[in-house]
C-alpha cells in the first residue's frame, strides 16, 4: 500500500507535485518515454542534452557496462554516451508537444554548446518552445564540445563565469541551472562564478569520468566496442558520497539553489542530498534499473518520512543536516568503543578478522562459544568492526562526561 501525503512545492518558481526528477539521460531521450515517466508521477523532466544542428552526434554502441556484486550487479553504472542523437529543433517540439500534455509538470531541456552564438540560440529557440528551465551541461565527462578539447567547461572557473553569463542573458527570466562536475579543485569557487554570473542555480552534479572494468580474459576495456573502450560517465549508487560532498560544499559556502543529481537510488538517498542543501533530487540509473513506476516507492517512502519526522513539506528537509557537517579537527573527541550486541552477533567472525589484520586488534575471539568481545584497553572506536558485520550487531558507544551517544550502521532504506 502506497502512502498519500501532499509533496508539492515550489522550485525556482515552478510548482512540483514532488522533489523527484527524471534527469538528463537515456530515460528522457524519447518523447514516449518522457509521457511514460511523467504519467507515472515523476514531477517533471530535463530532456536528454542536444545541441545545435552543425555539431555532429557521434554515438556508438554498446554504450553502457556496469560493476557490482553478485547480488547487486550495478553498484556504478557506466555509459559512453555523449549526447541525444535528436538536435536542437527536434527538442523544442517535444518541449512544446509535453507542456501541452502535461501543463502542471515541469518541461526542462539540457543544453551543449561551443561558441556563445550557439549557446543563446539554443537558449532563444527553448524560450519559444515554452521550456520552463534550461539546464546546461557544463560538464559532460564522456566527452568535450567546449574551447578546450578533452576538459569539461566546469573545470575552468574563469570560463564557467563567461559561458553562464552568456546563457543567462539569453534567458532572461527563463529559470537557468548549470550542471557541473565534482572533478575539480575548488567546487566552491566553481559555484561562486555562477553566482557571479547570475544563473538560478546548479545541478550537483553529473556523472563521475570513469573507466568501469577490464575483462582480465580478453584485456577489453568495459563497455566493449569491437574490442576497445572509452571513458565513461559513471552513475548510480557507488558515486552518492561524492554528490553529498559537492552540494554539502556549496549549500555551506555559497547562496544558489541546488538541484542534486547523482547516486541517489532510494527515497532516503533523496532525504540525504536534501538534508545538505539540495531543493530537489534528479534521477536516471534507478529508473533505468526498475523502470518509470518505482517512483511510487519514492513518494510513498518521502510520504511516511515527512509524517514520521513531523515535516509538513519536502522543503523543510532541506539543509537539514548542514550544521553537523563540520572539519576533522572541529570535531568532538569522546571516549569511543565498540559495542557487540550478542543477542543478535551470529558468530561469523568478520569483526574479529577485520580488527586484527586492518585494526586495532582490540576484539577478543572465544573461538568456543564463537563469540566476541571487545578488549576496551585497545579498542579506540575506529568502527571497522561496525563496517563488516553482517547483521549489525555492532555500534559505537561514545561517552562525553557523564553524557552517551551511540553510532550505529542503519543501512540503506
């Protein structure tokens, strides 16, 4: 059963019935795709990023490849692709054809360009169609349409600021976001040149550069294609932590509006971006894995969180969490244990292994009862034990005076 509750808001002043987005990718390339997504109860869609009709689409296949486990096949999702095979005018129809449909979502298309006459037609040609939001790609890693060959735009923060500029002029009242990339030195002073530059917001962020795997048998890079491979985009849940440093990053040091983008694969993954200062959540390797419907599972989920929390409104969510988001050394330094709940430890010994050969070697083994227990004169709480443990069995006990906190590993929900 699917839990109702009211997720609408307002977002760069665009109405959403919920935070959660279909982002720039393969599910949105599609014009039937797109009504799917929106008939299931996405809030709204960034048709997949195109450009202007002189720059060629150099697509090949197979595109996509992917690692994991055995019982997770795709932990980090791989893709080649570099850009929609349809062209500038092809989008504005489907901008127009899907406002018309769907008049209470929001339509956002994706951009890429060269030179700033391409980027304000593009811009200007949107604007006509009806776009609510133009988003750009300032940071596609499969590839470079940009001044330098071979580096993202977001990688320079001097020409983030011109581009940004050169778009946002173009858009006038247009809501712009500009997707960047974590690949780079500074993400802080990146968001600052798009404050300076004026546009509403930024997309934290796109897929990480990656080269997925190597088959050991053949020696061919991951995907294959007739033997080679490329560089790919890496997506899906192996990337969340990086996408919660990016905005954390940001929403602490900078005043701009953030849509997250990248990792999240659950409704508390969405909780979590949220949490550290992003307004909504953009989605592509969940609905690619289990299709357009699991978007049920996310309102309904956010639905019980909001009630359980006491929240009225997925805004209240936002930033949440950011206080607590500290330096290394601002840290308190309490007096920290491991502590094994036996009632539920079913004696595989994993805390025992990962203590003594990459720990402290502060957990005791009764190889007997097949049992641990934690010698409190070497443990320090690092949480190694914590991390392996298969049942979570295993929290870390902090004491501060005569005050206690307890960290434990809840996993994903």
């Amino acid at each position: 059963m699917y839990r109702e509750h009211d997720l609408s808001y307002d977002f760069l002043g665009i109405h959403l019935e919920n935070p959660f987005i279909l982002s720039a990718a393969p599910p949105t390339d599609e014009l039937d795709m797109a009504v799917d997504g929106l008939n299931a109860g996405w809030a709204g869609v960034v048709l997949k990023t195109t450009s202007v009709e002189e720059n060629p689409v150099n697509l090949k296949y197979p595109m996509m490849s992917s690692f994991g486990t055995a019982a997770h096949k795709v932990w980090g999702l791989g893709n080649i692709d570099l850009i929609s095979r349809y062209h500038i005018e092809e989008i504005c129809t489907r901008v127009s054809t899907l406002k018309h449909l769907f008049p209470g979502k929001m339509i956002a298309a994706s951009i890429m360009g060269s030179r700033k006459e391409d980027w304000q037609s593009l811009v200007w040609q949107l604007r006509k169609a009806g776009v609510d939001l133009i988003e750009c790609s300032f940071s596609c890693p499969q590839g470079s349409m940009g001044e330098a060959p071979g580096r993202m735009l977001a990688q320079s923060v001097e020409a983030t600021e011109k581009v940004a500029r050169w778009v946002k002029e173009a858009a006038d009242e247009t809501p712009v976001l500009i997707k960047i990339t974590p690949q780079v030195t500074d993400i802080v002073e990146v968001a600052r040149a798009l404050q300076r530059a004026g546009v509403d917001g930024v997309t934290a962020s796109n897929s990480v550069p990656a080269l997925i795997g190597v088959d050991v048998e053949t020696m061919e890079p991951r995907p294959s294609v007739w033997g080679d491979g490329a560089y790919s985009g890496m997506t899906g849940m192996a990337i969340k932590p990086l996408t919660l440093r990016t905005i954390a990053e940001i929403a602490r040091n900078v005043e701009i509006t953030i849509s997250g983008n990248g990792g999240a694969y659950s409704w508390s993954d969405a909780v979590e971006l949220m949490a550290v200062g992003a307004s909504n959540v953009q989605f592509c390797t969940l609905p690619m894995h289990y299709g357009f419907g699991v978007i049920r599972d996310l309102t309904s989920g956010m639905a019980d969180y909001l009630e359980r929390m006491g929240f009225a409104s997925p805004r209240d969510i936002v930033g949440k969490a950011l206080s607590r988001v500290k330096a290394q050394e601002d840290l308190s330094a309490p007096v920290t244990h491991s502590d094994i709940d036996l009632d539920k430890c079913v004696g595989c010994g994993s805390c025992f292994r990962a203590c003594r050969d990459g720990g402290h070697r502060a957990i005791v083994w009764d190889s007997v009862k097949r049992q641990p227990s934690v010698d409190m004169d070497r443990c320090p709480g690092c949480g190694q034990c914590m991390q392996v443990c298969p049942v979570n069995a295993i929290r870390m006990r902090e004491e501060i005076g005569q005050k206690v906190h307890y960290f434990e590993f809840r996993g994903a929900r």
